[in-house]
C-alpha cells in the first residue's frame, strides 16, 4: 500500500518450523531493519504472511559488480578503491551491529556510476545467513556456510 518500490524475498513456510525457530527468525530479520548505513542494502519490512516468510528490501538502482566487470573488463584503480572502501564502511556497519553479511559476492554488489561519483550498495545483508542457521536448528557447518567459496574469508 505504501506504493515503495521493493525487492521481495520469499522463504518457504513457517510450518517446515519449529514455533520457537520461527520467533527467533522473525526476531534476527528484525534486527537487519535497524541497521542503517550508506552503502547497505536497506530492509523495509520483515515478517510472517500467509505462513511464508518476507523480507522486503528497498529496491537498489543500478548494475552489479558482476554486470559491471563482464562490460568494463577493468576498473580505474581510484574507482576500484572508491568501491572497496565504501564495501568495508558497510560491513564495519553490519560488524558494529553484531551481524555479517553471510553471502558477500559480486552479485550482492551494486554500483551506481556517474563522473563524479561511484556509489556502492551491498545487497542481501544477514538474510541468506540468518535463513541458513535457522533450518539447521542455529548453527551450520563449515561446509554448509552461505557463499561462493572464491569469496570466503580464509
């Protein structure tokens, strides 16, 4: 009703859960709303509907890093720099609040280039994780971690 233009993520139902696993995911998505930050991907609304779960992100303009490299090829080393050190604000953000980011990749990068001006939004922060450690009960082995490996922390 709001008429914001989001990107919506479904998750399967609630009923594949336990009640108190459902409340402590409700509760850790909440949490993602709170965190604000330039560079971060913002959460609108989490919640409960029709016993599936939501997450509505606010929608992010531009291109990812992905689409970004296969069309420039290269970056130049101030643009390169510009885009890692506004990466690093936001995860510093997320790290303030207690959280990671879970699935930092290329695809989660968005860029919003102009001449003057290279503008950074990691997207999907804490959601992938969040969903991940609550269907195994909180917790996750190293090799069920979220994430391309190629972009893990040693």
């Amino acid at each position: 009703d709001s008429r914001r233009v989001v990107s919506l993520r479904l998750m399967p139902p609630a009923s594949i859960l336990p009640t108190a696993i459902s409340v402590g995911f409700l509760r850790q998505l909440r949490q993602l709303q709170e965190i604000r930050h330039a560079h971060l991907g913002r959460v609108e609304e989490v919640g409960l509907h029709n016993g599936v779960f939501f997450v509505a992100s606010k929608w992010i303009r531009g291109k990812n890093l992905v689409r970004f490299i296969k069309k420039n090829r290269a970056a130049r080393v101030g643009d390169a720099l510009g885009i890692g050190v506004q990466m690093l604000s936001a995860l510093k953000a997320m790290h303030a609040a207690g959280r990671v980011h879970g699935y930092l990749h290329p695809r989660n990068v968005y860029l919003r280039m102009t001449e003057k001006h290279s503008g950074v939004k990691l997207a999907d922060a804490g959601v992938e994780l969040t969903w991940r450690r609550h269907q195994v009960g909180g917790c996750l082995l190293p090799s069920e971690e979220p994430g391309n490996p190629s972009f893990l922390a040693p």
